[in-house]
C-alpha cells in the first residue's frame, strides 16, 4: 500500500517568516494529494489539494507544489500568522478512495 | 464546521464494555469513510461505505470492529469487548463521489478505554 513520510515533525517559526513542509510518498499511481489542518480537539481540515496533472497551486498565502517523478509534494505558508499554529498532514491517494496520512507537523508561529 | 457531525464527541468506558459511534454525514454525499487517529500520528483508514455498501475494510478493523450505513446516509462504528489499545480517536469523513474527491471530515469522536 501506500506509505507517506512527513518532514519535520515539528516547526517553529517568527510570525511573518514561511513555513516549509515536505512530504515524499511511494506509490507511483497516487494522483490526489490534499493537506489537511488540525486544530486541538477538532478533525482535520482540508486547506488545499493538488491532483496529479498540476505542478502548483497557490491559494492567497498557502501553495502547494509536487514532483511526480521524485514522488514528493511540499506545503509552504507565506507570511505566518499566530492562527497558523496547528498540526499539518499531507496525504496521498492512488485507489479512489482512502487517504493515507503522513505522521504530521507540529507548527508554531511565535508572536 | 464541514457539516460532517459525530456523536458523541467523548466516550469513556471500561475494558471489556462495548461502545457504539455514530456519524452523520454532509446530506447526501454517496462516500463515507471511517478513520482511527492516536496520539502523534496521522489518521489510518478503517472502512468505507459507499452508498450502503460497505467496499473495503482494513486489516486494522478486527473481529470485534462493526460497521453499519443503513439507508445510505448515517453510519455506526460499533466496537465489542472494548480494549485499552482501542483508545484514540475516531473520524469519520464523507465524500460526494464525482465531484473533486474532497472527504470532510467531523471533528471525531475521542474514546478511552480504562
């Protein structure tokens, strides 16, 4: 099955500096690759998704970018926010149907 | 909020108990996913409906793990015979089949197993 590495395990950052998450996954076939958020006590939120046939997206402060032949999609966040702090997942999926998660980022954005 | 609603939000028991989830879903989104989420990690897949049919069942969904989705819209995750490894955290997600591939998630349901 699909395995997905999530890299680093933790970050901190200034507020207004970015922040730079890298995930690698290993199923070749894999075409969909969302992020999610993860506030405390709360389920994960999708912030952005990227599909096989893109090389980037961007949505205001957020961007995605992905490397099909590495196999590997990165997370950046722009000028960081206090509200940015939260646990981050990338996930990939090649059969139509389940995610498989990486293991997560801790991000903190010091004020 | 996803509109993704799952009750309840906490649940402690007792080894041995048996504990019954229930997620309802965005209104009529055909895909309904079951995922467990422990501490420091990423949520694994569990189960999935599609419509009322139950497709795929991990291998970490043991004899004592059940699932429904009657009628195709709400779903339970029953669990028999409760252990203390089966604490964590229960999501569920849904999925309009067709239409992006986005799966919502509701904010879980949290149990620990004394």
């Amino acid at each position: 099955g699909e395995n997905v590495e999530q890299h680093p395990s933790t970050l901190s950052v200034q507020e207004g500096d970015s922040a730079v998450i890298k995930c690698t996954y290993s199923d070749s076939a894999s075409n969909y690759f969302p992020w999610y958020k993860q506030e405390l006590g709360k389920g994960p939120q999708l912030i952005i998704d990227i599909r096989s046939n893109v090389g980037e997206k961007k949505d205001q402060r957020i961007a995605v970018t992905l490397n099909k032949t590495a196999k590997h999609f990165s997370l950046h966040i722009t000028e960081t926010q206090p509200e940015d702090s939260a646990v981050y997942f990338c996930a990939a999926r090649s059969n139509d149907y389940k995610l498989s998660f990486g293991a997560g980022t801790t991000v903190t954005v010091r004020a | 909020d996803t509109g993704v609603s799952q009750d309840p939000r906490h649940k402690i028991t007792k080894r041995g108990q048996n504990v019954t989830f229930r997620c309802d879903p965005i209104s009529e989104h055909n895909r309904l996913y079951w995922y467990r989420q422990t501490l420091g990690q990423g949520p694994e897949f569990l189960t999935y409906f599609q419509n009322e049919a139950q497709l795929e069942k991990s291998r970490l969904l043991s004899d004592r793990f059940s699932a429904e989705r009657p009628k195709g819209s709400f779903s339970t995750l029953e669990i028999q015979r409760t252990e203390q490894g089966d604490s964590a955290m229960y999501l569920c997600a849904s999925e309009s089949l067709g239409v992006h591939n986005e799966q919502f998630f509701g904010p879980g349901t949290r149990l620990t197993v004394l």
